[in-house]
C-alpha cells in the first residue's frame, strides 16, 4: 500500500446530468488518466448523489478524460472493455497543480 499526499493535489467537482440538464442518477464517473495504462492505474471513480453531484479530491496534476455512465452504482461492475470505450469517448480535462475545476 502507497499513500501519497500533495499540497500540488488538485479537486474536481461536477454534476451527472442527462441530456435535458436534470440529474442521471444512478452512475458513476470516471477520471481517467491520459492516456490510460493497461492496468488502469490511476483510475478514479465517484457515485454521483441523487442530485447527480460528485466530487473527487487530492487529484495528482496532469492530463486526464471525465466521462460520466448513467444505470451503474459500482465502477467495479463495468466490463474492462467497456470501461476502455466509454473513457476514450470521455472529455479531455488537464489539472493544474492545486487547482479547483467545476
């Protein structure tokens, strides 16, 4: 077990929305790093609320893709293959050091 901890650490927060603007629950979602290593290290994930929000904290600085997935309550359910497809159709997010993206 590795614990790392960074005052450099960055935070992401959001919503899980469906496409009409109104909270998709239940999901995940996932941040990923770009590009993602084969055994997806650095894979990051947060059950939306049932007002869809999420929030992910001590991020390390770097390049990443966000993607949300609507009728899952557990990252770990997702097929590995499927996992893949849905983080390479995510968006593109870079962390700054000690930054705080919404």
């Amino acid at each position: 077990l590795h614990l790392k901890s960074s005052r450099e650490a960055a935070r992401c927060t959001g919503a899980l929305r469906d496409s009409q603007g109104s909270p998709a629950g239940p999901g995940v979602v996932l941040l990923a790093p770009d590009p993602l290593p084969q055994d997806f290290r650095g894979l990051l994930s947060a059950n939306a609320s049932p007002e869809g929000a999420i929030s992910f904290a001590g991020v390390p600085p770097g390049k990443y893709r966000i993607v949300g997935v609507t009728g899952v309550e557990d990252a770990r359910r997702i097929d590995p293959e499927a996992m893949r497809a849905y983080i390479a159709a995510g968006e593109r997010v870079e962390l700054a050091p000690r930054a705080t993206v919404a």
